[in-house]
C-alpha cells in the first residue's frame, strides 16, 4: 500500500454503488486513503461498513458547479487534496472539468458496461480497472466477499434465524415481481413457523398502502444506516432486483433475488450466499433497450411461488 489517496466519484443509486464495493475493496489495497462523493445516504452506507474513511454528499450545491463556471472554491479545494481521482460516470464532460481544476490524476469509468455485452457489472469495473492502471491484473472479485466480512462488520446486533426479510420494492416498477405472490410466500414462510417481515422504501408508497391494508406490517426506514442493522439481524431475504438486494447479498446475508426484464449475468447481486430466480426463456432480457416490458411480461409471470421457495430452500436449513 502506498501513501497516495484515492477520491472516488459516483452518481448512481444504491445498486450501481453497491456494485462497485468489491472494487473499492481491492482498490484498498494499493490506497492508503480513499474517500467518495457520492448521494449521502450511500456515502454514510458505504462509511458505516468500513469501506471508505470520508464522504462528501452528492447533493451539495458545489458540486453542480462542475457543469458551470465559476467552478466553487470548495470543490476545487477538495480535488486538490487527492492523488488520484476515480469517475465512475458516462459523462465525458465531467471528467474535462475535473481535470482543468486539478493537477490530480483523473480517471473515468463508466459505471456498467454497454447494453449489450454479456459481462457481470462488477467484473467489467475490474477490468476497467487494471486498463487504466489501477488495479493489477492478477486482482479480481473472486474471493472478496470472504475478506470483505472482515471488514464490513455492522451493527453486532444478534440474528434471529427465524425472521426473514421480504423486500417486494424496485427501483423500477417494471422489476417487480406481483405482491400477491411475496403475500402468497410471506404465508408460506408463516406456515413452517418462519417470521415473515417486509420493508418499504420511500419511494414504494403504493406497496406499503397495500400490504398495511391486508393486515400486514411494514417497515421503512429513513436511513440506510437503520436498514443494515435490520438486514444483519435477519436469517434470510427475499426481494426483487433491486438496489436492497444487492445490499442484503454483499452483508452476506442468504439473499433470494427475483429476477425479470433485467439480465441477471450483468446484474445478479454479489455475495457468498445468493440464489437467483429466473425463468428460462426464449426472450432476451429487455430492461435495458426497450422502455417499458411486454404486453404480458412473462419472465415475471413464469417464476411461481413454489420456484422462490425452492430457491431459498437450498439457502436456508431451519
């Protein structure tokens, strides 16, 4: 490890970050310092599991003075205090601004391959990392998650076994799999004297009206800090492809993911325990090149209640 600092820069949501921890976890090795600019939910997140040491919000108005002039003082104050700044962003531009400010190294990345290319989003970073010098090539994502627990540990809260996580949300409504199916498998758990309890996000108004008006509890939390104390105290979870499963695979929690419209090769959750429900089918996964899913989306309608089950069986023993 050498002296030098690393400034890591994202604009994406909570997946698209999450993705990029088994990165910042090699990038570690050869960064005695990193520190990211970035949503502040994910910059508390990703300071809470250890990942990074300092984070500056995303959401601050200096930092929308990169796309202007006068560029503010602040931010030229901060680039300036870093050897090497990593751009993880399709936006070349940003890039052009960041490098007029500071005499710093500058990288940009973008954040997921093209559309069409059949490669995990995590493992083109790596290689996108060793291009640019970053990473050696001999670094990869296999075998991060077994030293990432070592340093990600949460809250120390115990476990309860029996309570398991059903998260029925998305970041997209076209990657929700239908809640009459997670009430169907929520009863299913009860059954084997299991402790069904779902959570909301902010941005699921609809789905925790809904699942309050069959009777049964939610909960949403305003903090991401509060989610993964709540996550690490649980047995399992089950969700669609979303930004919270990634979360709940990367805590190493056993994680069953729903998967759709999107394609699971480019976009599985990463973690040591993680099954993935997908039906076969003739289709190509449309998420990403068409606007909106099929008339009758049947990559969701096609993966039952029993196919989650069966999933989750061959994680959980209880």
């Amino acid at each position: 490890m050498t002296n030098a600092s690393l400034l890591i820069i994202h604009q994406g949501a909570l997946g698209d970050v999450v993705l990029t921890f088994p990165a910042i976890i090699a990038l570690r090795q050869k960064f005695s310092r990193i520190d990211i600019l970035c949503q502040g939910q994910l910059g508390n997140l990703a300071v809470k599991l250890g990942l990074i040491d300092k984070r500056y919000p995303l959401e601050a108005a200096y930092f929308a003075t990169l796309f202007s002039k006068p560029v503010d003082e602040k931010i030229k104050n901060i680039m300036a205090g870093y050897s090497t700044i990593l751009l993880f962003s399709f936006a070349a531009d940003l890039k052009k601004s960041i490098s007029q400010i500071t005499d710093s190294r500058c990288f940009r990345i973008p954040p997921r391959p093209p559309a069409q290319v059949e490669i995990h989003v995590t493992e083109f970073l790596f290689i996108s990392l060793v291009d640019n010098g970053l990473l050696e090539a001999a670094d990869s994502y296999d075998g991060i998650f077994t030293r990432q627990r070592e340093q990600t540990q949460g809250s120390g809260r115990p476990i309860d076994a029996s309570k398991i996580i059903i998260h029925p949300g998305s970041g997209s409504i076209r990657k929700r799999w239908s809640l009459t199916n997670f009430l169907d498998l929520a009863d299913r758990l009860e059954k084997r004297g299991l402790q069904p309890t779902f959570v909301g996000g902010p941005a699921e108004p609809d789905l925790i009206a809904e699942i309050r008006n069959q009777g049964r509890q939610i909960h949403t939390f305003s903090k991401l800090t509060d989610l993964v104390d709540w996550l690490e105290s649980a047995g399992a979870y089950i969700g669609n492809d979303s930004g919270v499963s990634h979360l709940a695979a990367f805590l190493g929690i056993p994680s069953v993911a729903i998967f759709g419209p999107a394609d699971p090769v480019r976009w599985k959750p990463l973690g040591p325990r993680v099954q993935i429900v997908h039906p076969e089918l003739d289709c190509q996964p449309c998420f990403e090149v068409e606007p909106e899913n099929c008339a009758r989306p049947e990559c969701l309608a096609n993966a039952s209640t029993q196919s989650v089950l069966n999933a989750f069986n061959l994680l959980y023993q209880w």
